[in-house]
C-alpha cells in the first residue's frame, strides 16, 4: 500500500474515533439514487450517516489523463481511488477545511469531469495546474494540490497556489485533526 493510501487510511480511522467518542456516524447529504457503499442507516432531515469503504474497482483516472495528455498526482489519484465516504471536516493548524471524497461510482465520474474542467481552466489561465482536494470557510478558496510538485496548498478560483501547507499529500494528511460536526446520526 502506497503511503497516502495509509495515511488516508489512518486519517479515516482517527476521523471514525472522533464520532465513535460521541455515539454517533458523521452524515452527508443523502442522493436517493445512489445506493452509496457508505451510507448507513436510514435518511433524516435530507442527511445520511456513512462509513468509510474501501473502493473495489478503485477510481480509474486512465480516461482523464488521455483527454488532458497529463499524468495526475498519483497522490490525488490515490486520495480520490481509496475509499468511499463523505467529505470529512478537518483542522490544518486550526484552519477549518473540509477534504472532498468519493460517495460512490456515479459521483467519481462527476469529480473526474469537474477535474477536467479545473484542469482546463489553469491551461487556459497559463498558471501550474492543481487538483482540487477540498474547501475551506472562506467563499472561492481552495485545498488544491501541485501536480506537478506535489505540494498542498490554498488557492482562490482563477489564481495559483498562494499559501503551502504541506510538501506532500502524506505528510498533511498525517497533520490533520478530525472535527466533530453536530448533526451525526
């Protein structure tokens, strides 16, 4: 297993104590078309609980690669092609964030064309392409990663990274701290 795969998964193992502490699942919002290998328990209130599972075919980025003549960040390509689950709330030294995940098949293809689509705008902006991996509190700033370095960073919509926070998905996957959303099921 590749490092960001075990750190993804030790993450997602801090992150499932953090909600065991309190009794509870963290929810995300329940698409009632999907049978979500995450999902748990029954909708409330529009939400659903979920579970993290490992994804068996994992997300394949082959076509994404061909359509932009680009190899991804095996890092992001790892980070989206482990498991299914919600997006999960994180603090980066007391820097909310919320790091996107893959919920099921269907929602893989809808990342991977919204890739597609970020990727093309950073081509077209002449500006180092980044993958996005998350948000943050503050409306157009963005988790991104440097494909071609590696590095974690914050972006605002139609600029490059401004601020690093981590060289590597590894090491800022290890930093995180999992935050409790009130809510849970």
């Amino acid at each position: 297993m590749n490092a960001v795969k075990m750190a993804l998964e030790a993450l997602h193992a801090r992150y499932a104590r953090c909600y065991e502490k309190r009794d509870a699942l963290p929810t995300t919002e329940y698409i009632s078309g999907w049978d979500a290998p995450c999902y748990r328990g029954k909708p409330k209130s529009g939400d659903i609980g979920w579970e993290a599972v490992v994804q068996d075919p994992s997300l394949d980025f082959d076509n994404v690669e061909k359509a932009l003549e680009l190899s991804l960040d095996e890092g992001v390509k790892a980070f989206y092609g482990t498991f299914y689950a919600g997006d999960m709330y994180v603090e980066f030294r007391e820097q909310p964030l919320v790091l996107l995940q893959v919920l099921h098949p269907e929602d893989g293809e809808r990342l991977q064309k919204n890739l597609i689509g970020h990727v093309l705008m950073k081509q077209r902006l002449e500006q180092p392409i980044t993958l996005f991996i998350g948000i943050t509190d503050e409306d157009d700033l963005m988790l991104t990663v440097d494909n071609t370095t590696g590095a974690v960073g914050l972006e605002y919509v139609g600029q490059p990274q401004h601020e690093i926070l981590a060289g590597d998905m590894e090491s800022f996957l290890e930093r995180l701290t999992p935050v409790f959303v009130d809510g849970a099921v």
